[in-house]
C-alpha cells in the first residue's frame, strides 16, 4: 500500500464523526443536505495521489491480509457439496449469527464482476454512520480480499496502520453453486459494531458493482484531479457541510 499525501487527506480525514442526522439502517435516507459551506473541510478533497502500487504491506498488528482464514476451518466443505446453493447460503448465514462475523455472499458473476473492477481501481474511501454524525474509512481491495482501516489512522501512519476490518471472498462454490461465500472479520471491536461492519460491507460493494457509483471510484484512482468527496456523500444520500 503506498501512503498517500498527507495535505490529500486532510480534508477527509477532517470529516470523521462530523454531527449529521440520524440514519435508521443503512439504506435509510437522511434529510436533504444543507448548502456547502466555502470553509467545508470536504471542500477541498479536489486532488489525489495517483493510485498507490499494487499489493499490500504487512500492518503493524502483524496481521497479513492474504493469509486468509480456510473456508474448511469454518464449515464442513466435503458435506457443504451436497447442499442446494440456498441451503448453503442459508448455513453460511445462520453460522455467522451472533459470532461477533459478518457472514454474506453473491453470485459468482458479481465477484467475477468486482474481481475486474477492482484490478485498476484498489482503493477508495467510504463515510460511515456512526451514532449521530459519520467516519470516513480508507478501503483498500485486492480480492480475494478487501481491508479497511479508518482516515485517520492511514494519515497518520500510513502503510503501518493496522486494519479495522477485513473481508474475505471463498470462491470454493463458485463453479458448482454459482455462489460466492463473503465473511467479515471485525479486527477492532473498539472502532466498529457487527451492524456497522455489515453496513460497510454493503456499501463497498455498491461502489464496485453499481454502474454509477463505480464511476466514483475510477475517478479516485484513475482521474484523481477530478475527484469530490462531496460527491461520495450525495450519491449515499449524506449532508455536505
């Protein structure tokens, strides 16, 4: 992960928690957004680093996000052959309930999809409700895996920032199910709730798999000049201040 300019980040990174309305669930809609403000610290998020090189640094915790979890350490892979693909959905979703995890999954068209997105354009950023205002979090995508850590915590340490939060797609039943199993690791309980890590999950997966949204995040990587994080926040239905 190459660490990006840190005057490129202070505006973002200067949106963390920033009192907003609040949001029943993820989906939800909040009121309409006041007028921006020519002092709107997300005013200034017009210019990015070109987008960082390919492949990941080890974080401070020690943690390595290609050493991932075996899909056979979480279920029974020999006994899950002989269940329908909604049985094993439906498995792979009761397993996860109230296991501190965050248990998903897609087809496997749609990672093929994301997989080739996600090949030129690894990193972006997401705001994220949490309680009364939002936090932005840095993602970085090199499937199988996808990594978050927050804004501030990347402006600050860069390629040593530990992550928050981590994703894994098992592709094991994709060919013969058509379904991808999704589990989310929540690294700092501390930083994020289970239904925030879900809502996390969901919208990073809109932005690569939305036609629209998917626009934003080829302009952070491959137009950073052309880049408004205030359009991130529009697109999520979020004020800009």
């Amino acid at each position: 992960m190459r660490r990006l300019p840190l005057r490129l980040l202070r505006s973002a990174a200067a949106a963390s928690l920033r009192p907003a309305p609040s949001r029943a669930s993820c989906g939800g809609h909040a009121p309409p957004p006041p007028s921006p403000s020519p002092a709107s610290p997300a005013a200034d998020l017009s210019r990015w680093a070109a987008p960082p090189r390919r492949g990941y640094s080890q974080f401070s915790s020690g943690f390595s996000p290609l050493k991932r979890k075996p899909l056979g350490s979480i279920l029974d892979v020999e006994r899950a052959k002989g269940l329908s693909p909604e049985q094993l959905v439906a498995a792979w979703d009761d397993y996860h309930l109230g296991r501190g995890h965050i248990g998903a999954s897609m087809s496997a068209k749609l990672y093929h999809l994301m997989e080739q997105r996600s090949a030129t354009c690894r990193h972006f950023v997401i705001p994220l409700w949490k309680g009364s205002g939002y936090t932005t979090m840095f993602m970085q995508v090199q499937m199988p895996h996808m990594i978050f850590t927050g804004l501030e915590d990347y402006k600050a340490r860069g390629t040593q920032a530990s992550p928050y939060y981590t994703i894994t797609h098992y592709t094991e039943f994709a060919e013969t199910k058509d379904t991808v199993l999704i589990r989310g690791d929540v690294v700092f309980t501390s930083k994020l709730t289970d239904s925030e890590a879900k809502c996390l999950l969901e919208t990073a997966h809109s932005f690569y798999l939305n036609d629209v949204r998917y626009r934003l995040v080829e302009r952070f990587n491959k137009e950073t000049h052309e880049f408004e994080f205030n359009d991130v926040l529009q697109v999520l239905d979020m004020p800009t201040m």
